[in-house]
C-alpha cells in the first residue's frame, strides 16, 4: 500500500531558513523537495568528501572481519581524527604497495647478476677495464659462443631455460658487437633491494594496527559521514528554495504523511512567521513514496526496490506479486535439501547480521521454506528421489508431483493466471483514475482470455476439468467472445468515432497477441530451470557414486578401501552440489524478478517513480559501533 501524503508550501523569512529546517529535522517528520538541485562549485567538495567516508565505512567493515583485525584496537576519540588516520594510513599503504612492487620487481631483474658491488665495478672503470652486460637466447648464445670469445672475453654469469646472462670484457674505448640484449649496468646489489622490499612489506603489515584501530572507529566515522550527508541536504534545500520578495523571502515545498500531518500543522501553528499551505497531492506533483505493508509483504519491498517504487496515485504491487515470486523462487530452486540449506542461512542472517542483513535474512526463510516444501512435494532432496526412499515403485504410483512429465503444463497455467490477475489490476486502476469506459477494451481482453482457459485451458491440465454449459462451441462462451470482441474493436479509444476504434482495435489485437504469447511462453522457464536443477543433482550423484564405485558390491572391499570411497564421493558431493545450488540460487533469483518486472508489472500497468520519501531527521552524533 502507497501511504497518503500532504502536500506543504512554506513562506518564511529567508533569514530564519537555517533554524525552520532544524526544527523539521527534530520533527522528522517532513520531506523538502529538492528536485532538480546541480551542485555549486563549493558544493563538490562536499560530494567528494561524503563519498570517500562512504567508501572508508565499507572498507573498514570488511578489514573488521578479516583475519588482520586486532580485536583489542582502541578506539579514536571522534569519526573525524579516525577518518583522517584512515586516509593517511591508505595513502601510506598505497605508497608502500607501489615501492615494495617496485623493488621486488627490479630485485628479480637484477638477480641473474648474482652478487654485486658498485664499488669494485667502479675501479675497474677507472683502470680502463669496463665491464657490458648482455642477454641472449640460449639458443643463440651456444650457436655463436665460439665466434664470440675468439674476438671478446666473455664470462657467463648466469643461465635460465630461456636466456643467458653474460658479461664482456672490453676496453673503454672498444666496439662489442654481438646478437643480444644489452642490459644498463646494475648499481645495486639484488639481495640489498630485496632487504628494501621486506622492509616495506613489514611497514605494510604493521599499517594493520593502524586500521584495526580505525575499524574499532567505524561507527564514529558513519556518524561522521551522516553529518556530512546532512550538511548536503541543507545545501540542496537552500539551493533548491524559491527566492521572494528581493532574497528577503524563501518558499518551500514539503511533504508529510497524511496521518501524522496533524503534528506538522502543530509545529507550525506554533513557529513564527511562517505562512503555509496544505493541499493534496496532483497528479502533476513529484510526490514521494512510502510503501506500507504487513509483514509477509514488507519482504518483498526489497525485490520490488531493485526496480522502482510505484507512482503515487497508483497501486502498489508488492502484495499482489509477493506469493508469486516466493513460488516461483521455490519452483526454479525445486529441491527440498537446496531450500534446507537456503533455510538455515536466512536463520543464521536474522541471528547474526545487522537490521539490513536480517530483512533480507526473512527473505531467505521465506523462500527457503517454501522450497523445502516444493522440493518434498516434487519427491527431491539433494537429488534423490524422496517416493523410491519411501517404497513407491516410481513417482507416477505416489502423492508426489511428477514435475518431469507434468510441470510444462502448470508453468503455463500459472503465467496465464499471474498475467490475467494483472491485467484486472490494470482495468481496476484505470477504472479508479479515469473512469469504467476507459478500461472497456482491456475488459474485452480479459474477458476472452479467461473465457478461452475455462473453456479449452482447463482440460489441458486434467481432462476431469471440463464445465459442461461452457465449452469453445457452446452459445455461452460464444456469447461472452462476442462481447469481448466488440469491446476489444470499438471500445478500446473512448470520444474517436467508430472506425478509428476499429483501426486501433485491429493494430492492438496484433500487437497484444504477439506480446500475450511472448509473455506466457516466459513462463517456461519456471519448468527448464526446475528440470535443469534436479537434472545436475541426480548427475552429481551418479557420478559420485561410479567413480568411487560406491554404486557396486562392496562385500569383498575392505573397511579402509570402503571409507575412502565414501570420502571421495563426498568430496565429489560436496563440490558438484555446492556448484549447482550456487547456480540454482542464482536463476531463482533473476527469473522471478524477470517475469515480475516484465510480464507481471506490464501487464498490470505499473507506473514508476524515483522518488521515496526521505523525511529530515536529525544525524546520529553517538560514536558506539
């Protein structure tokens, strides 16, 4: 449900702005439009800096659960000096990464040269004797060696699979000319610059006290950060606020829930010199959304949220797609030990996580739960098949669902079902804003849609479903057709005169069927994705079972023999079972969402909005974690 607003216009001295805006954040009650605020030059240092303490947050929460925490760090005294500390110690260890990388790699270069001393190369410079250094081919250096050393001294120095490392000795003055690589002539010892690498790998590891220290601060720096956010929502409402009156006026806009407006209008009963209006909203308005729900629904606002929020003035579809998208989830998951699993981690989110990790922790229970019981009710649990384990000769001859032989058909029925529920939303809201004869061609759709499943739709999934006054040649669903088609052809555009109707009823009855097919074949993959999970399982326990040879007469086979068998095919179990959850997992995540945002939300004529409403409140200024 979409909670009603009021709308507020503000008239105040532009001089007592700073002091109103305070007040409403103790009120925290009330949400100023800042539409279409830009950012002043001054401004985007502001920006730069709320986003870095974002970032800080993020990667201090991380550091806190690694292995690296020092639990015992103290604390800073506030979320500034904790925040600058951060930004010093990562710079610090950006440097250091960068020097250590540096070092180790030159380290490597001039390893082949084994040891090395500045000085002695420098005395024999100064005797006249210089010393070149080169690289080759090992492959060419065999072929020309001998021609080499007839003309220069060489001394190889060192020899890899691929290349060797030597050194001519020559004059000051004298030509060397051979095929290989000259190298510049080291001036530092490879075990010295390797001692420098260590030494600032040791500096980045003491850099961890530093950040468990700030990680100990987290808290401090988010209350910071929430400061600093706040400052920014004062800097968009003045920016964003109506000058009047020469500057000597400012008028706002605001918004308030219907229900608590009557402490808002208290407020400003009582402050000075403020002259508002109150009025409903317009559908022109930008109005900001809150969503209401009970407490099976509110889950779902987290699936709803990665789309849009829905337009104030429209409805509301968390409640009606919610069981949806819990039995689609249940559906493409299709095994009951997979949803223990999802089960458990959702309980295990809702003991430990925070209150954003235990919403969604619910969600995990939710949907886990219902694929335990969809899994049990389809006879699979990690793969195996629940009716052999209880003596059923096969699936057919149990109370399970044969989901592989019966499923295509039922995947299809629930698409139709979901579609035609959304497409009675849809005529109900068009009805509620702009009247019954605006939703008379959507009616005439739905009509025939739902006359032709109960007439012809509901034999296809059981032969016994058969109404006997209403089949595809009986005069009552001849009847209900005919009204739909008159509806869908000369309703469809209310106040066009009658051939434009036909023309457009004509060009929709194309698009609308090719668009209606495309969305109920969607739903086929509810059925592909279920069969594909269940299909790897029995693979990975097959192939568990016959490399070990667990699946043959053990009788003869030693107990060590057997327990390594089993130790292999669980190994085998564990990894192809953990593949395909993490997979499954996936797909029933993404292909409800698909089939809710696409063909449900369409379907139902969902509006969107990007704006929630975000009422001033006053920033967290405690530094507890």
């Amino acid at each position: 449900m979409i909670v009603k607003m009021s709308r507020y216009d503000f008239v105040l001295f532009a001089a007592q702005s700073d002091d109103f805006i305070a007040r409403l954040r103790e009120l925290g009650l009330v949400d100023i439009t800042t539409t279409g605020w830009e950012p002043a030059e001054q401004d985007r240092q502001l920006l730069t800096d709320i986003d870095h303490y974002r970032k800080a947050v993020d990667y201090l929460r991380s550091f806190a659960e690694s292995e690296s925490m020092d639990a015992s760090a103290k604390p800073y005294a506030s979320g500034e000096e904790a925040y600058e500390a951060y930004a010093e110690a990562q710079q610090r260890r950006a440097w250091l990464s960068g020097e250590a990388a540096r070092l180790e790699k030159l380290s490597d270069e001039l390893r082949p040269w084994g040891e090395f001393s500045a000085d002695a190369h420098s005395s024999l410079a100064s005797g006249g004797v210089v010393l070149r250094y080169f690289v080759a081919q090992t492959s060419t250096f065999e072929a020309s060696e001998s021609e080499w050393r007839e003309r220069y001294t060489i001394e190889e120095i060192a020899r890899t699979a691929s290349s060797v490392y030597f050194v001519v000795v020559a004059a000051t003055d004298e030509d060397v000319t051979v095929d290989a690589q000259e190298i510049k002539t080291p001036n530092r010892d490879y075990r010295a610059v390797a001692a420098e690498a260590a030494e600032d790998r040791a500096q980045l590891a003491a850099l961890d006290a530093e950040f468990s220290r700030c990680a100990a601060s987290v808290g401090a720096i988010e209350a910071e950060a929430a400061v600093l956010a706040h400052r920014l929502q004062n800097v968009k409402i003045r920016g964003t606020a109506t000058e009047a009156a020469d500057g000597a006026l400012t008028v706002m806009e605001g918004w308030a829930e219907k229900d608590m407006s009557a402490e808002v209008d208290a407020l400003l009963e009582e402050y000075p010199n403020v002259v508002y209006l109150k009025s409903d909203p317009t559908p022109e308005d930008n109005t900001p959304v809150k969503l209401k729900n009970n407490r099976f629904a509110r889950l779902f606002e987290l699936v709803g949220s990665l789309y849009a929020l829905p337009k104030y003035g429209t409805l509301d579809l968390t409640p009606f797609f919610a069981p949806f998208y819990m039995l689609f989830f249940a559906i493409c998951l299709n095994d009951a030990g997979y949803g223990l699993i999802l089960l458990l981690a959702g309980l295990f989110l809702v003991k430990k996580g925070g209150a954003a990790l235990r919403r969604a922790g619910w969600l995990t229970v939710v949907c886990g739960g219902a694929t335990v019981l969809f899994g049990f009710y389809t006879g699979s649990f990690f793969g195996l098949s629940i009716p052999e384990m209880l003596g059923y000769p096969d699936i057919a001859h149990s109370p399970f669902l044969d989901f592989q032989q019966k499923f295509f058909s039922y995947a299809l029925a629930l698409g139709v079902f979901q579609i035609l529920l959304g497409m009675f939303i849809n005529i109900c809201m068009t009805t509620h804003v702009f009247g019954f004869r605006y939703a008379l061609g959507s009616l005439g759709w739905f009509l025939l849609i739902l006359s032709c499943c109960l007439a012809s739709g509901l034999q296809m999934l059981n032969e016994a479903w058969t109404i006997p006054f209403f089949t595809m040649g009986s005069p009552a669903f001849l009847a209900v057709a005919g009204v739909a088609l008159v509806l869908m052809l000369f309703f469809n555009s209310p106040g066009k005169n009658i051939f434009l109707n036909f023309g457009s009823g004509l060009w929709n009855t194309y698009n609308n069927i090719t668009g209606l097919l495309s969305d109920v074949l969607s739903y086929i993959r509810l059925f592909a994705i279920g069969l594909s999970g269940g299909v790897l399982a029995l693979v990975f326990n097959s192939l568990a079972l016959g490399i070990t040879g667990l699946d043959g007469d053990l009788s003869a086979s030693p107990w060590w023999a057997v327990a390594l068998q089993i130790a292999g095919a669980s190994i085998i179990l564990l990894i192809g079972h953990g593949i395909n959850l993490f997979m499954s997992t996936i797909s029933s995540l993404v292909h409800p969402m698909r089939l809710t945002f696409v063909e449900f939300y369409k379907n139902a004529g969902f509006e969107m909005t990007t704006r929630a409403f975000q009422p001033l409140t006053e920033p967290k200024t405690n530094n507890e974690n």
